[in-house]
C-alpha cells in the first residue's frame, strides 16, 4: 500500500487516508445494526481509549512535528506551536458558550449553550463537526508537508497520523450512532 501511495499526488494520498477514517467511523456506527441496548461501560471504555489516542496523536504527529519544522526561524521553535494550541483553546472556549452541553447531575432546564429542542442531537451532530474539521485538516497538512518537501515530513508519518485517527474514529462512530438509536431514531438513520 505504501509503494501505491508514492506514486500518488498528495492530493490522492490525503484523500485515500480521509476515505479511510470516514471508512473506520463508519464502522463502528455499524454496530448499531447488530446491537439492542448501549453496554455503558463498554462504550465508556471506548471513548476513553479514543481520547488517549487521540492525545497521543495530538503530540507525537502534529505537536512535535510543528516545534521540529519551527527550528531555524528567528522565533524559538515551540512559539508556533504553543501560539497554535492557545489559539486553539480560546476557540473551544468560544464554542464551549454556545454550543448545547449538558452536565452530568444537572437539570436539564439548567444546561448551558443554545437552548434546542433536540439538544442532544445537536450536540451530537456539532461536536462531531467540530471534531473532524481538525482530523482531516491534519491529515491534509500531513501529505501537504510531505508535497512541499518539509525535511522532517514522511510518508510512514502521515499515514501512521491516519491510521491513528482511524482508530480512534471507531468508537466515536460508536458513541455517536447507538446513543441516536436510543433516542427513538432508526438504525438506519443513526448510522448516518
């Protein structure tokens, strides 16, 4: 597969490792249709393991790889990254005020965020949203870095970032599609 994806454009290359995310989450939405009733602990299980990889991911393919392209310009090297992830943490902030939350324990009159009459589907729908703008732009900034000949860019690289996203896509689609099914929505319609 390796030997395919170099005689690619990064283009394709970027696009072939977006299909295979979507084809992981896809998945493990899947499992909808096999399924009657959410084991909690299993899924919690899962999201936790989706939340390490992702961490991992975060650091070793896109954190690290930003303070080692940054060296050798007048800033020191961890500014772009650290400037990077402030930025970033303001953003959810912002989102964090005015998408629909809840809390566990809480009424649910007392919930913070935009008051909607399907608020945990919205919820659902803008955090998945939200979650996979940033995949697929690091996917793509993954294979765009290795087209624009960044010394410290490689092809086993982007696609270990890929197929580590991919991984921690399965249970998302997981959590996303069983929970929807219990709201009264079809199988089908879930696991879109």
């Amino acid at each position: 597969m390796i030997n395919y994806l170099q005689n690619c454009s990064p283009v394709i290359q970027a696009f072939i490792a977006g299909l295979f995310t979507w084809g992981v989450t896809a998945l493990g939405a899947s499992f909808v249709f096999v399924t009657k009733k959410v084991n909690k602990k299993l899924l919690e299980s899962m999201l936790g393991f989706a939340g390490g990889v992702t961490i991992a991911a975060s650091f070793w393919s896109l954190l690290a790889p930003s303070i080692e392209m940054s060296k050798g310009n007048n800033l020191p090297s961890w500014l772009p990254a650290a400037v990077g992830f402030f930025l970033g943490g303001i953003f959810l902030g912002y989102i964090d005020k005015i998408i629909p939350h809840f809390r566990i324990g809480s009424v649910i009159n007392k919930n913070k965020g935009i008051k909607t009459p399907e608020r945990c589907i919205a919820l659902l729908v803008l955090a998945m949203t939200l979650h996979n703008i940033p995949e697929g732009l690091a996917i793509g900034v993954a294979f765009g870095a290795i087209a624009a000949k960044i010394p410290s860019a490689n092809l086993p690289a982007a696609i270990a970032l890929a197929v580590g996203i991919g991984i921690q896509n399965f249970p998302e689609g997981l959590a996303i599609s069983l929970p929807l099914r219990e709201t009264g929505m079809s199988r089908l319609r879930s696991f879109q």
